[in-house]
C-alpha cells in the first residue's frame, strides 16, 4: 500500500480495515475478503455521496490484521499503522464490516481509541451498523453500545468455551485444538454429573501417520552416532533429523499441514517441524497440557501427573513408553549449533531477505560466509511456481551485502537527475521523518488536525443550518462570514502541516552517509573514514531496512556458479530489490 497524502480541503480520505482471529480462508461472511468486498463497496458509495456534495473521495487502500483477536489486546501492526496514518492527517474516513474489526476489548479500554479517532475528525462507517460521526454524541452512545456488545460477546465466547472444555477434560476429552501428528478425532457421548450427555473428542491411532513415526525413531536407533560419506565425498548422518526430514520430502509423505490445511497444502517437513512431532507426549499415550510463550502461542507440552505424581495414561501409545523417554534424551543430546553468524550477518533479522522460492534465508558462518535458502530439504518443485528450485541456493555474504549497500547509494546518488529515485527517496525521508520526528513536531501536528477537525465540523455544520439564515440579508451576510472563518482555519492548518511535511522531507542526513573523512577514499560510501565504516552493526541495519522493502534472490544458474576461492561471484543477475 503506498502512503496516502495529507487530507486537503473538504476531501473524503477513505481507507478500509479488516480482522479476523484465526488465519483460515472459507466462506463465512466475516472472511477478510468477503469484509474487504463490503468496504470497498461501502466506498463506492461515498464516491457518489462527495460528488453530490462537490467533494472528493479517495481510496488510500486496506489496513489488515488476520490471525490476531482484538478481544486479546495482542498488538496488531495494521491497526497501529491506521492509527498513526489518521494521526498523520492521511485518513478521515476509517470503513469496517462491523465494529468488532475495531476492538473486542472492554469499552472503557476501547473509547480512548475510539473517542482520539473521532476527535481527530475521523468518521467511522460499520458496513453493517451504520456511520459513527465526530461530534455527533447519539452517534458516540450507539457506538459505545456496539463496543460493549462486541466485548459482552467475546466474553460470553471465552467463558463459554473454557467451561465447555473443562467439562470435556472431565469425562476424558481431548480439548487441545487439532488432533496431533499420528492421531485422528473419534466422537463417544459421556454422561456428565448432572445425568446431561456430552460428546466428547477422543483421540485414536492414525495408522500411517503412526507407522511414519515408527519408522522415524527406528531410522534414529540404527543410525545413531554414524556418519557416512555420499556420492560427492560429502559427510552425511543418515540418523539426523535433518537427513529424516529429506528422505520424507522426497518419498512426499505427507506433513500435518499438507494432510488438513488449505493454507499449508504445500508444507514439508521441516526439522523443527519433525521435532515437535515426537516431542508430544500423546506419543506414549500420556495426556498433556499445552506451553505457552509470552505472546500465546503453544511452544511444547507438558505431561499431566497424577497426585502420587505419574504420567495420566489417557490414549493408546504410538510407542512403548520406555522408547518414548528414551526418544527425549536423545534428542536433548542432540549437539545444538551456535548460529553466532545470525547476530552479526547484515541482511539477516530485518525481515527482508528472502529466497525467489519464498522460503526464508539464514547465514551461515563457514570459511566462505554465505546466505541460504531455508526451503525444507528433500521437498520437490513445482514447476509452475517461479523461483522454485532444488537443493541449497547460496549466495556468498559479503558480496550481497556489498552488492545491496551500494545500490541504496547509487540510488541517493541518482536523485538528482532520475525522477524514480527521486520518488523512492521522497517516501523514505517521509518514514524517516515520522520515526526521528521530535516530539514537539509531533504535538503540534496532532494540535494542528484536532483544529482543523473541529474547523470541518463548524462548516459542516453551517451547511447543515443554512436555511436558518436565509431570512433576510443580515443573516446571510454573517453566514458568509462564519463559513469564510472556518474555512480560512482550515486553510490555516493545511499550509503549516504541508510546511511540517516538508520540513521532514529535508531531515535525511544524506551528507553525513556520503561524506568521507579519508581523502584516499572520497568517492566511495563504503570506504575507510566514511559514516558506513564507523557504523554500527544496528545502525547498519536501520539504513538498509529504510530503504529496502524486501530482497530477493534466485538460486544460481549453472553458468552463474562461482568455482574456487578466486571465483568471482555472480550476484547482480539473481537479485531483486523491492524499495520501500
């Protein structure tokens, strides 16, 4: 989405803004496409509206949040970036399906984000419940009763579901979500205490997702600790996890993911993956709680015990329990490699890099340092994905991150006579003005838009009462003067937050990146005495990630190969930047 521009005049900035909780994709009518098909819609309207009224209307685009609840006060990034872009001045008009898109959240915690919005002069417009409009306060009491029953909804929905899935764990239910790796769901009606039937969720043996586990931990104990030399004299560990994991992908046997889900109909197995598989204790037939990280997400599972303090025998075992807990040691004496190379790797941890494949990329620390794709070993290509391939693709550290640095210079460079780079470079300055801002700046723009919006009020206002003053001249003479008022303060506040917007424009410090300090090395950005080499490693990050939105690259072709250590690399050919 590229950023709007600072609202003008009386002119509808509207932009759209959907949620779901749960990244699925079906029918239902709160599907983010489904609620993206509705504002847009919505939008369409207002185009009809603002024309009749001799106004503008513009799409700036959809704000979207899938798999975060807002009942969980969970940060979501679009919402933030919403909220900052009506800060900005850029949006007016915020368009959503219904009002829980907003905020599942306690009214009392949802009002001061919702009354900043509305203060801001921002009109908030339900595809379903109606327009909510800054000022308006029968507008402002139906709107608090639309939060609180959102929230009123969420609530009943968690209390719900927690007492639902007590009970069940009570009569010896399965509560833990998806049926894991290796079992499938069996439905048996209990009894409660109170005499009512219960259908509770069972967990049975899946007899090929079991045999897969088997012969798993049967390749582990034979190949324990022996290393072998393949075709191309290279050592492999046939018992590793990682060598498990490319002989499944490349007989396809079928992860959880490719078996169940829409989304992951393509997944292979991954060594993470393949851990957390025989990790679960369902294995032995032992019941488990789920672990949870910080941001809720399960992270392992934790046997349950009884009160002499034995594991609760809940399933029927996969593997023997001894095989089991043999199993565990095993892989905590797995050797675990110290990816030291990943805190020091330039292109690495900024969310950028990534392989033409759409797998990841890591670095590795190995006498010739390099990049690599992440793609699951052993999983096979498709031939109708671009950027697809087989094997590794490695692309050597130090050139790609010469190759990227000197292209952002190039690129600043350029401004002065290429109207693209020119562009590109206007938005990063406009970024970089919002994140070093001070806070001064920041409090008078936030002043200025809370005047303007309450100027657009006054003259809506005064078109609303016009009749009231067609009586006789005098009255429409004060008219005029009041509608001349209000619009001159909303002129007022247009000119200083264009001149604020360009002050940040100018905030770039373009000759301190450039400059160098060193005469033997003046004309090149990344020599001795230069802001890059005394740059900090952090520092050096921020300045890419300024500029790059996401880089990609293509594995080699054989004729791009590089052979020796005096191989020149191929790089320029197998990179795309995406700028910001």
């Amino acid at each position: 989405m590229t950023t709007p521009q600072v609202v003008s005049g009386m002119n509808l900035h509207a932009a759209g803004y959907t949620r779901q909780s749960y990244g699925r994709v079906n029918g239902s009518e709160a599907s983010p496409a489904s609620q993206r098909a509705a504002n847009y819609a919505r939008y369409e309207l207002f185009v009809k509206e603002a024309s009749h009224q001799g106004r503008e209307a513009v799409w700036c685009g959809h704000y979207e949040d899938v798999g975060i609840s807002a009942y969980s006060g969970t940060e979501r990034p679009d919402f933030e970036r919403l909220l900052r872009d009506c800060r900005m001045g850029r949006i007016n008009v915020v368009i959503v399906y219904n009002i829980s898109r907003l905020s599942r959240l306690e009214p009392r915690d949802a009002i001061p984000i919702i009354n900043e919005l509305l203060s801001l002069g921002v009109t908030i417009v339900s595809t379903t419940e109606g327009t909510f409009r800054p000022g308006d306060t029968m507008d402002l009491i139906h709107l608090i009763f639309r939060l609180d029953a959102a929230h009123q909804e969420s609530k009943n929905k968690s209390t719900a579901v927690r007492d639902a899935a007590t009970l069940a764990r009570s009569l010896g239910g399965y509560v833990g979500g998806k049926a894991p790796y290796g079992r499938k769901f069996r439905q048996e009606t209990r009894t409660s205490q109170g005499g009512k039937p219960v259908v509770v969720q069972l967990l049975d043996v899946e007899a090929a997702q079991a045999d897969v586990i088997r012969r798993v931990w049967k390749t582990i104990k034979e190949h324990k600790g022996r290393v072998t030399v393949g075709t191309q004299g290279t050592k492999e560990v046939p018992g590793s996890i990682g060598a498990i994991c490319r002989e499944l992908n490349t007989e396809g046997v079928a992860t959880l993911g490719s078996a169940r889900g829409k989304k992951t109909a393509g997944s292979a197995w991954h060594p993470k993956t393949l851990i957390r598989v025989l990790r679960h204790p369902h294995l032995a037939g032992f019941d488990a709680d789920p672990v949870y990280d910080a941001n809720g997400r399960v992270t392992g599972h934790r046997v349950r015990r009884d009160s002499e303090g034995k594991p609760v025998r809940a399933w029927e075992r996969i593997l023997e329990e001894s095989e089991w807990f043999e199993l565990q040691e095993w892989l905590d004496s797995r050797p675990v490699r110290k990816f030291e190379n990943r805190a020091t790797a330039l292109l690495t941890s900024m969310g950028v890099l990534e392989c033409a494949c759409g797998s990841s990329k890591s670095a590795n620390n190995s006498a010739r340092p390099s990049y690599f794709c992440n793609r699951p070993q052993g999983k096979p290509t498709d031939p109708n994905k671009s950027g697809d391939h087989s094997g590794r693709s490695y692309i050597t550290r130090n050139g790609l991150d010469d190759y990227v640095v000197r292209r952002i210079f190039a690129l600043i460079g350029a401004a002065e006579w290429d109207d693209e780079a020119r562009n590109i470079l206007a938005r990063v300055s406009e970024h970089y003005a919002e994140k070093n801002e001070t806070a001064e700046t920041a409090q008078e723009r936030q002043t200025l838009i809370q005047e303007r919006a309450d100027a657009t009020r006054a003259l809506e206002q005064l078109y609303d009462d016009a009749d009231l003053y067609r009586g006789d001249e005098v009255g429409r003479e004060r008219w005029k003067r009041d509608i001349a008022t209000q619009q001159a303060r909303v002129k007022a506040a247009d000119i200083r937050m264009e001149a604020l917007g360009r002050t940040g424009t100018l905030t770039l410090p373009i000759e301190e990146w450039t400059a160098s300090d060193d005469p033997e090395w003046s004309g090149d950005p990344l020599g001795r005495g230069t802001w890059w080499a005394r740059a900090t490693l952090d520092e050096r990050r921020e300045f890419v990630a300024l500029f790059c939105k996401k880089i990609t690259v293509r594995k080699a072709l054989p004729t791009e190969k590089s052979r020796g250590s005096k191989a020149e690399a191929v790089i320029e050919p197998r990179v795309t930047i995406e700028w910001a």
